[in-house]
C-alpha cells in the first residue's frame, strides 16, 4: 500500500504523486461518498520481514524485545518501517560475514590458532 490513500465507500485509491486526489476526493465528496485520508509509513510484518531475511519469526521478535530493531505497535502487533528492515538487513549480513571470516579462513588455509 502506497503512503498516501484515500478511502472512499469502502474503497482503497492508492495516490502517487502524479494523481490529482484534490480533485478524486471533490468527486466522491460530489457523489455523497464519506471520504478519509490515511498516510501510512511502507513498513513490514514481523513475518514478513523473517522472510525477506531467511530468519525465522520468533528471531525477529526477539530481536525487537532486545531494542536491536524498532518496531511500532498497533495494538499487540508490531510493524517494522521499510528503512529499518534495511539498517537492521545491512547489519545483520555484516554480523554474518564477521562472524564466519575465521572460520572460512581456516579451511582455506587450516587452523592458524
């Protein structure tokens, strides 16, 4: 769903910047429709975001419990913003790479230690 919808009748518009919603919200207002504005921050499910990631579900809810990602609760569920799926999917692949560095160095060139 796109920041910006209008709904109208029970319907869901998506606005891109290229629509005239001034003139989308006259014409159901015109037509007797009740109509509201909803912006919204593009943002994922825990679940989703466990599937873009590979990880499972409850990694993630752990990770939200321990303040390594923001999430905003609406009600007893939790959205995670697009751009902190990207800060914390950045992190996360660094902490991979860290992490197995010694141990493909040591099959590489065996145990060194």
């Amino acid at each position: 769903m796109c920041p910006l919808c209008i709904m109208s009748s029970m319907t869901i518009i998506d606005i891109t910047p290229d629509t005239d919603w001034q003139a989308l919200v006259a014409e159901h207002l015109a037509a007797g429709d009740r109509v509201s504005l909803r912006f919204e921050t593009p943002s994922m499910t825990p679940q989703e975001m466990a599937d873009s990631l590979g990880v499972s579900r409850p990694s993630i809810m752990r990770w939200i419990g321990e303040g390594k990602i923001t999430s905003q609760r609406h009600g007893n569920r939790h959205r995670i913003p697009n751009s902190e799926v990207e800060r914390f999917r950045s992190w996360y692949i660094q902490d991979v790479v860290d992490a197995s560095a010694d141990d493909a160095l040591a099959e590489l060139f065996g145990d060194t230690k």
